[in-house]
C-alpha cells in the first residue's frame, strides 16, 4: 500500500529557491504509520533541523537566475514560519554559512553546486555526488541553471 503518492504538503517558495519537505521521523515513530500520521508529525514539526533520533527528508531547489535575498522583516518572518528553525542556524553576513548538529545526506539530483565548508575550502558538485557532513558548518552555492537536491 502507498502511503501518499505526488507533491508533498510542505512546499515553500522563497528568493531563489524551492523547498519541499518530503518526511520526517521522530525518536517514537512506530511502522507501521496510524492513519493518522500527517496530523501527528505536522503538530511535532517544530524544526527543519531533526534532533537526535529523528530524520528528515526533502528536496531544494536553488534557482541560480534568482540569487536575491529577502532580508526583509516581512520576509524572515514568513521563513521563521514556514522553515521553522533555519534563521536560528543561519549566520548574517556570511553568504549562507550554518551548522547543523546532525549526520546530513546530500544527493545533488541535477545541475552543479559547490559546497563550502568550514576553513574555507570548497568542493564542486555535480549531478550524482553524494555528501555526507556529520554536523559541519558549511554552506551551499549553486553554480547552474537549475541545482536541485538536498535530503537530509
């Protein structure tokens, strides 16, 4: 039996990307799932970052023709909202440089990123590399036209 087939519920746009959530697991998550799983993770969603036993999933889409920020009030309230937990491990002025305090899996699905990690070396991605960061401080650049792929 399928549990959901097509787009996920947590799709969010923002300047120069686009984040879709896929799944996320908490330490208590039972197999088989209730069938009434949604409402049950949505009310423990409380992070996009997972803590310690819990997983997430999901697919980023960068688009490298939108590299604005929106820094605005307006804007980091919605992302607050939205991508609860992603302002607090942002750094300001640092070009996206956060850490997290997890084991993240990266799969680059199409198009080239760099990553950059924390002493300042990079490393060129393309579609099919696979990354493993066991919570390092990085940050992610796209670098073609359309850069999809995180899964954390």
């Amino acid at each position: 039996m399928f549990v959901e087939v097509g787009e996920p519920d947590h799709v969010v746009e923002a300047p120069g990307m686009t984040w879709r959530e896929i799944w996320a697991t908490f330490p208590d998550t039972k197999v088989p799932l209730n069938p009434d799983y949604k409402a049950e993770h949505k009310s423990r969603w409380t992070s996009i970052f997972p803590a310690v036993g819990s997983t997430r999933v999901r697919i980023v889409q960068f688009d490298p023709d939108n590299r604005e920020a929106d820094d605005t009030e307006e804007a980091i309230q919605r992302m607050q909202s939205e991508l609860p937990g992603m302002m607090e491990h942002m750094e300001p002025g640092t070009g996206g440089m956060h850490t997290t305090d997890s084991v993240d899996y990266g799969i680059l699905l199409e198009g080239t990123m760099r990553l950059e990690l924390d002493d300042g070396e990079f490393v060129d991605l393309e579609a099919g590399d696979v990354v493993v960061q066991n919570g390092t401080r990085h940050a992610w650049h796209y670098t073609s036209m359309s850069s999809r792929g995180q899964v954390n």
